[in-house]
C-alpha cells in the first residue's frame, strides 16, 4: 500500500480521535467525522446511516446531502445500495449507482446528481451498526486501497458508537446501540420464568484505544500477543492429545489458523493505515464473520467458531482483560453466552435466576443441568451476546422461548404480573403436597420426579413426589475430564439413595452419543446422532465402561432395592444382553462377599415405536418399562425435536400417537407390568391427565411440575376422560386437544 495513502489514513484517523475527544454533543460529533471524511476521501458527499432498529436504517448525518433529510430518510434492510450493504455486511462500490441492480433514489437528499457510491459497512464482531458511504458527482470508481481505507474509518466509528462517543444531548433520534429494549424469540429448553440483570458468561473485550500513531510500536505489540497465543494453543492441544481421527483433525485445523500468516499480515496492514492493534484484530475478525456467516460450505461455517474463540484470546492477551473482568454479579444474575457446558454452569449453580444461550439445543448438557437446577432456559436466542451489556435488566420467559432485553415498563409489568400469578398458584399447590393425587374415579396415579444432580433431592420432600422416576446417571460422567471411578460413583449412588429417606429411585444407565458427547471422549462425526451410536448401544460396545457403572450401583444399594433401567432400548436382544450383563455383575458381587442389594428390579426404556412391538416375552422379562415421551414422540413423526420448525408441528395428543400408547399400557397390562411415561408431556397437566386416562399409573416430570399436574388429576373423573377419548378415536378425529381441553373447561 503506497506511503502516501497510509499516511493520509492516519491522518484521517487521528482527526476523528480529536473529535471523540473534543467536548460535545453525539450529533455535533457525526457531523464532524461526515466532514472530515469528505474531505480526506475527496468526495462531496459523505453519510452515516445507523440501525434505528434491527431492520430499519435511518441517515444520521451527512456532508453534502439536504440537512434536512437527517433523521427523516430511512431505509429498511435490504432496500437500495446502503440497505444491500447492511444485509451482506459487504462493501459496494460503484461508479453508476443508478444502474446498479436494487438501486433506490431518495429525492428528500438530493443526491440524484452523485453518480459514484462506496458503501462499507460499520460492524463490530458481527454487530452490525450501521453503514458508511461517500459519493461523487463524477463517475468514479474507487481504488481497492481508497475501499480498504474506508472500511478502517468504519471499524474505528463501530468503536466509537461502543465507547458511547454518540451519545449526547443532542442525539435525540439516533439508534443508540445497548439502550433501546429489545426482544429476542428462541426456543424453550427448559420451562419457567425469571426476571433479573444480565451476566455475560464472557464480557466482550472493549478496545478504548481503536486509532494509534505508530505503526511500528502496534505491529511489534500484535506480533508479541501473536506468538503468546501460538504458544498457549500449542500447550492446550499438546494437553489434550486426542489421537488421530476426525476431532484431531478439528484441533489441528484451530492450530492452522493460529499459525496463519495471512491472518496476521491482515491485521498488519489494518495497523499501517492508523488502527491499533486491537481494533486491527477486531477488523479482521468482523470482516471474516461477514464472509464466513454467508459461506454455502456448513464447515466452513463451523470454523467461525474457531476464529472467534482465536480472536477473544488474542484480544484479551492485547488488553489485558481476562475473564474476570473485576464485575460483580448481581443478586439476581441471568447468565447469558453463546454457549455453556455443563461443567460451567454448574459453577454458577442455584445463583443464577435463569439461562439465554445463542446456541444449544433442547438435548444438550446444558438443558440437562438446566433443568436440574429448575432454571428456565432460552436457547437459540440469536445475538443477544451482541446486544446485552452486564447489568442490563432482563426477563427470561421460559414458557414461551421469548426474552426481553432491556423492557419498557408496561412489558415489564406484564411480566411481573405473570409472575405473580404463577407464585400465587405454587402456595395453592404446596397445599396439595402431602395429598395423594387421587382422580374423582379413584384411580391413584404415582407421580414421580426426575433427577440428575444431588442438588435435586430436597426436591423429593418439598414437591411432595413419590420417588425419583427417572435418575439421569450421564451428569457425573459430563461433568469431569476424566471417566469417574467405581468408587466415587458407588459412594454418589449411595449419597442419593440415602437422601431419597426410602423412597424409590430409578437409576437410568449411562446415556450418553447423540449431542450428549463426554469431553474425553472421541465425538462420533455421525450425520444423524439422535438416531446414532447412543445410550445402550454405547454401553454394549464399551462394555467395561457400563459394567463399572453396574458394580457402584450394586455397592450403593447394600441393604435396599436396587432399579436399574436401561436406556434406547429397541428390539428385545438389547435389553437380554443389558440384563444378562447386570445379573452378571450381582454374581461376581457375591462371589466377592459384598453386601448385596435386598432386590434387584430391571427396566426398559421405551423410547422407539419398534419396541412397542416387541415380542410378549420381551415384556414378561421387564420388572417395569418407562416410556420416554420425547425420543418415542420424535420417532413417531419423524420430526428431530431439535429443529423449531418441524418439532412443533405435532401434538402429543395426535389420536395416531394417543393410539399407540395406548397399545404401549395394554400391552404393558397383559404382560402384568408396570408402566411409567417419563418427559415434557408428563408436567404438563392437560397431557399428563391424559396419560393418566390411558392407564399410566406413575409419570415422573420436573418437580415444579408435580403441584399442577396434582390439582388436575384430584378434579377430574380419568373413566370419564377414557371414555371421551375413545369416543373421538371412533369418530375419526385427527386429534384430541379441543376435544379434552373443553371437557376440562366443563370440570
């Protein structure tokens, strides 16, 4: 890059650092930097559009435009030469703007005798602010340095707008980032609600210092932070020797592009035209999502991961500003980050009011903890991490995957009073605690609650459940870098049945594959891992691994009865190994003189409609069979519960699926075995008393969940509700929510 332009860059630079410097207000400031920019690019025109909101763009300053038309022209996203540049995050530069394809002429500016437009995009990490432009009257086309210069003034002034440079008062109009509300939709992972103030899991990085004056001081600063974090990444993966295969080739790849030198001699040339080492980073990091966000490859897209996470590191060498950034956590903290693993969040453990995650899914490690903890969870909440600020109040509503940032007062109160509401109904219900849930009919149904955690057992007493029907034995193992041992894993298993004070507990073996991937163990890259190398078939080809886990269970039970149920299970030979496996393990107990369990109770999972079909003998062999609601319903209809637009479109009280648990518990009756539905559907009253009509004797949800599926099932008749829903199946009906729902209302 010629000396001359670098020099007129720093030049330009340092001008705008005057002006954020300079006393005043925001608008006073933009004007100034439309000015100085006009006249360094030798342009008549320059303007500054920012987001008034996330699809409209306003014009908030501009030298050579109609004053006038500031704070007056607005543009949606998308629409005309600036909104094409918002959309793609991707400069345009043209010397015939009219002839250019989505070109719209704006008569309030005036600008119909410019001919020339260069648009760049102001960004910050994918932080999209605003966009940049400049025009001339003469049909011009502007240099690959004159479009690099420009996008390094635009970085500078996404620093600027982060370092509140303008706000002020008269900024009245402006879209000031980080103060109006805003609204998030994601996707439930784990049911409630919560209000509180935001805690980033990881504070973004603030760069208070985007321009600098020697080029040579910032690139030996960059190159030093470079060679630390080449060294740190090295040491991390020689940590982690993971061996050869498809997660070493990941690793390997993070390595690359830590070596890069092309990554690091972008980041130089950003240095040489004023920016400092930190915003040069930034720059590139920003102009490297643009292009990878948009890449058609999904791998490529992958590894935007992996340069985010190489940048953060390099920031925080750069600054200074680890993790701990010196902030302290409110007293109702609601943790907010991209993403978290289960390790991590239990850190936080019940100090947090509520989770909202950019990622995740409804099945990972952290919904389990989630729900562990009884914390709502919002997942797929797509850039709240760009939007929130520490400190920020924010309401969580589990219920419906929806979270709101910063909330005018009347949602704020809405909220509140649904919040209210709900206490209100949990003091009802605390008085239902001690009360069976017994139907007007008779019928007594058992309800169970599901665990995973050793903090979930006061659970036991204060929701009034009968035992724990489902103990997720996966958490420990999540939870460490190594694989637990025998004995810590008997002494747990102990721990949790002597806190169940003689009430059942019904220990689910290692389920793990799928997206629940242990952090010592190598990810299976599988295209379809719901239906993958999961569960029970992990266990019966890591055998030593599941009979470990057999030998803490039968230590722990010394003296009580032992259930022990097996996960996924989907023809009856699994389930023959699996048990044949377990009583093996009973034997070399005794053989070795240890305390044994007083019984020794073995169960199924049914979580594939191919197990509803299993042979009578497969039935008769079980102790117990527990259906789990939300694999069986996912098979059912084809429909991965992970993706929002398809899980939704299918009802639990769908009359083919109504029909097929009811042949699950006739079945189950024949072969005189008990059966249990264990998931979501369970705590959800209308569907557990549903449930409950087609003969399941013991559901087990979240122990939230017990009070109002209790209050329910004491107000209806459940003959009289098997008598609607058989009635509706033999008229035809596709399905039997309106049909239920109203019944209800007539209770």
């Amino acid at each position: 890059m010629p000396e001359r332009k670098d020099s007129d860059s720093r030049k330009l630079l340092r001008r705008l650092r005057e002006t954020l410097a300079a006393p005043g207000g925001g608008q006073d400031r933009l004007d100034q930097i439309t000015t100085h920019i006009a006249d360094s690019m030798g342009t008549e025109v320059c303007s500054i559009y920012l987001f008034r909101d996330p699809r409209t763009l306003e014009l908030c300053a501009t030298e050579g435009l109609k004053p006038e038309s500031v704070h007056k022209t607005r543009l949606r996203l998308g629409e005309g030469l600036v909104g094409r540049v918002a959309r793609s995050g991707r400069h345009v530069n043209t010397a015939n703007a009219p002839a250019e394809p989505g070109f719209r002429y704006m008569p309030e500016t005036g600008e119909e005798v410019y001919s020339s437009f260069l648009g760049v995009p102001i960004q910050r990490v994918g932080e999209r602010l605003g966009v940049l432009v400049v025009q001339s009257g003469d049909a011009r086309q502007f240099s690959e340095d004159e479009v690099y210069g420009l996008e390094v003034v635009a970085m500078v002034l996404a620093e600027m707008a982060e370092l509140g440079a303008f706000l002020g008062s008269q900024a009245d109009g402006l879209p000031l980032q980080h103060r109006f509300p805003a609204m998030f939709r994601g996707s439930i992972a784990q049911e409630g609600v919560a209000e509180g103030h935001v805690w980033l899991h990881e504070p973004r990085v603030v760069v208070t210092n985007p321009v600098a004056d020697d080029p040579l001081k910032e690139k030996a600063r960059l190159n030093e932070a470079v060679a630390m974090l080449r060294t740190r990444v090295d040491s991390m993966l020689a940590a982690n020797d993971m061996g050869p295969g498809d997660s070493a080739e990941v690793m390997e790849t993070y390595r690359m592009f830590a070596h890069s030198r092309s990554w690091l001699h972008r980041m130089e040339e950003a240095i040489d035209l004023g920016l400092s080492a930190e915003a040069a980073v930034e720059k590139e990091q920003s102009q490297a999502r643009a292009r990878l966000e948009s890449a058609a490859d999904p791998y490529l897209r992958d590894r935007l991961h992996d340069l985010d996470d190489l940048s953060n590191r390099l920031l925080r060498i750069l600054t200074g500003q680890g993790r701990d950034t010196g902030a302290e956590m409110p007293e109702d903290p609601i943790l907010v980050a991209r993403n978290i693993g289960p390790a991590e969040l239990l850190d936080y453990g019940r100090r947090l009011r509520g989770v909202v995650l950019e990622e995740g899914s409804v099945g990972s490690h952290a919904a389990i903890v989630a729900r562990a903890l009884a914390i709502p969870l919002v997942i797929h909440a797509e850039r709240i991490t760009s939007e929130a600020l520490n400190g920020d109040l924010i309401l969580v509503d589990g219920d419906m995957g929806s979270v709101h940032l910063r909330p005018e007062e009347t949602v704020a109160k809405a909220f509140r009073d649904k919040m209210a509401m709900q206490a209100e109904a949990q003091k009802r219900y605390a008085g239902l605690r001690d009360l069976p849930a017994t139907a007007k009919c008779g019928a007594t149904i058992q309800l169970y609650m599901n665990a995973g955690l050793m903090a979930d057992l006061p659970s036991l007493e204060s929701s009034g459940a009968e035992g724990v029907g489902l103990f997720r034995t996966e958490l420990q193992f999540l939870t460490r870098t190594r694989v637990p041992r025998r004995g810590e894993l008997a002494a747990l298993y102990a721990h949790v049945l002597d806190n169940a004070h003689g009430k059942p507990v019904l220990f689910r073996t290692l389920d793990i594959g799928s997206d629940k991937v242990l952090p010592y163990m190598k990810p299976q890259d599988e295209p379809n891992p719901a239906m993958g190398w999961r569960a029970i078939r992990v266990g019966l080809d890591k055998r030593g691994v599941l009979r470990m886990q057999l030998q803490a269970l039968i230590r722990a039970a010394v003296g009580r009865p032992l259930h022990v149920m097996f996960p996924f299970i989907t023809e009856m030979s699994e389930f023959e190994e699996a048990h044949k496996l377990l009583m093996e393990q009973v034997a070399r107990e005794q053989r070795l003189g240890h305390a044994m369990p007083t019984d020794v109770r073995v169960g199924a999972m049914l979580e594939t409609p191919s197990l509803a079909f299993a042979p009578k003998k497969f039935f008769e062999m079980c102790d117990f069979v527990s259906v789990g609601g939300n694999d069986l319903k996912q098979f059912f209809f084809a429909a991965d519960r992970e993706n929002e637009r398809v899980r939704r479109r299918y009802d639990t009280l769908n009359t083919s699926f109504i029909a097929l648990l009811d042949q699950i518990v006739r079945r189950c009756d024949e072969a005189r075995v008990p059966v249990s539905f264990c998931g979501e559907d369970a705590g959800r009253p209308i569907e557990a008393v549903t449930l409950a009509a087609l003969g399941f004797r013991r559901l087990s949800m979240r122990p939230a969940s017990i009070g109002p599926v209790k209050h329910l099932i004491r107000r209806v008749d459940l003959g009289e509700l098997k008598r609607l829903i058989d009635d509706a199946r033999a008229l035809g009906e596709t399905n039997l929510r309106r049909a239920i729902t109203d019944w209800l209302a007539r209770q």
